[in-house]
C-alpha cells in the first residue's frame, strides 16, 4: 500500500453567503415534524443537529486511543443545512460506511471523492479504512463546509497519517468539477436523489470525476423514502450517460438492503409503495463504465 503521510485539512468557502429565508425556520419545523410523524415506527434519519455521533466498527483501525470507533457532529442548523437537509445522519450514509468497513467497497489505496456529504461519515471511514485520499464535498455553504471540516480535522487528530480534504462543489459546477482533484478511482454518495430536478447535475459531477478506467466504480446508496420511481429515473439517466450495473458486484451492481440487514434484488417500479415500509430500506448501486 503506498504511505499515506499527507494530512489535508482545505475548506473553500470564500465568495459564498448563507442566504437569508425570513421565516424559512418555522416552515421547515412544521415540515420536519410532518416528516418524522409520517415515519413513526423507523426514521430513515438519526441524530440531533449540533450533536455528536458515534460509529463504532471492530473493522476500523484502532485510533492513537486504542478504540475503533470515529466520533463526529452533525452540522448544526441553518438555512442551507436544513434546506438540503445536512442536518442529519441518514441510513444511507451509515450503510455507505458499513460497506466500507465489511470491504464491500474495498477502498484501500484509492482516491476517493463524496458528493453531497452532509456529515462526511463515509468519507472518514473511508481515510481509517485505508483510501489513498479522499476528498469530502458538499454545497459550497460556510456552514455545511465548516461542520465537515471540524469533523475531518477531528478524524485526523484521532488517527495517524489520514489524507483527508474538504471542497465546496455545487453538483454542475465546471470550475468547482476541475478544483475537486480528479479524476478519482470512486465516486460515492449517499441519499443524493431526492430531488430529481438535479439528477442531471449530480450526474455531471460524478462522469466529470470518475475516472475513465474498467476498474473505477461510482457507489450510490439512497433511502427508498426517497421513492422508487425517483430513483429509477435517476439509473434509468445513469446509463444513458454510460454509467451501468457492475456485473460481478452483489446482486449483479444494484440490490435493496433493510434496516434488519435483509437483503434482496433491486426492482425499479414506478409505485411509490407503503411509505412506512419503505423507510426502512435503500437501494445500493455499483455502477461502472459501459
């Protein structure tokens, strides 16, 4: 494995306000109660905005403390976290993370870069896991990039040589695609697609950083609170842009994954099925070149 001495800690958040949206907040409250009604038996979201979490994993590296677990916050409220809703863990992220530990993303010696990452657990899993370098973007907010950056420099604190970077990429954004530092050999995200409107623009981003290579892999795990048929659009996009199933992944690239650890092929559908069922599953898609 080539040495990781680098330790990175970048933040880009010059030319960038938090906008002001008034009674935005008491709006949001209402929503977000709806929310968490309508999911009143599993909540596909876990933690409380300015809150530690904790990850623990007997396959994390023991830290300088001797534990195998990686503390981190969850961004704080403001307008663009609770906008873009980064102010929350979700399952889709800690299954992200818990693949990179069972080394179903095998992650070792790659440069890594994830998109849309609110919290960044995935991508500090994967710095501990033994990534090569990993970049943490997310929307060039000051808040939602100064939360990642607490919790990359408190990784790098708890753990040895850890190459780990935070960028602002707007998904679309050509300049902030080039000032990222691809290409990378994956692309990951998680719960990415429940606005469809930007599927478009998430798509550019992740063909502009993957790199043109057989062994390269885009990894997306997304709640089916998101809904079935928004996610069908958005793979149904994926491989009119090249990017297909990987064929000799579980399930053939793409399967669904219960909050109970069961697991099943992936059916695209455009029924939005039981809402309270659905919330407790993701659909999980190793996606490659054609």
């Amino acid at each position: 494995m080539p040495s990781r001495t680098r330790t990175q800690h970048r933040c880009i958040v010059e030319g960038h306000g938090t906008p002001n949206l008034g009674p935005f907040f008491s709006s949001m409250d209402y929503f977000e109660d709806a929310l968490f009604t309508v999911f009143a038996h599993h909540q596909p979201a876990r933690g409380d905005p300015g809150t530690r979490s904790v990850f623990a994993d007997e396959a994390l590296a023991p830290s300088r403390h001797g534990e195998r677990r990686i503390v981190y916050r969850i961004p704080e409220l403001s307008s663009e976290n609770t906008r873009l809703f980064a102010h929350h863990q979700w399952d889709a992220g800690v299954h992200l993370a818990k693949m990179i530990t069972a080394r179903e993303m095998d992650v070792r010696a790659k440069r890594v870069v994830e998109l849309g990452a609110g919290t960044g657990l995935p991508s500090l899993v994967a710095a501990v896991m033994g990534a090569r370098h990993c970049v943490v973007t997310d929307y060039p907010d000051p808040d939602i990039l100064a939360a990642l950056q607490r919790n990359v420099h408190d990784t790098c604190d708890a753990y040895a040589a850890l190459s780990l970077e935070v960028r602002g990429l707007a998904w679309g954004d050509v300049t902030q695609e080039a000032q990222a530092g691809g290409p990378f050999d994956m692309v990951m995200a998680a719960d990415v697609l429940w606005v469809s409107s930007q599927h478009a623009h998430l798509l550019h981003s992740i063909c502009a950083l993957l790199a043109h290579t057989s062994e390269a892999r885009a990894v997306i795990v997304a709640g089916f609170h998101t809904g079935r048929p928004a996610t069908a659009r958005f793979f149904e996009a994926a491989r009119e842009a090249g990017l297909v199933p990987d064929a000799t992944a579980k399930f053939g690239g793409m399967y669904e994954r219960s909050v109970l650890g069961d697991e099943r092929a992936y059916t695209a559908s455009d029924d939005m099925g039981d809402i309270e069922e659905r919330s407790k599953w993701v659909v999980v898609a190793c996606l490659r070149w054609r």
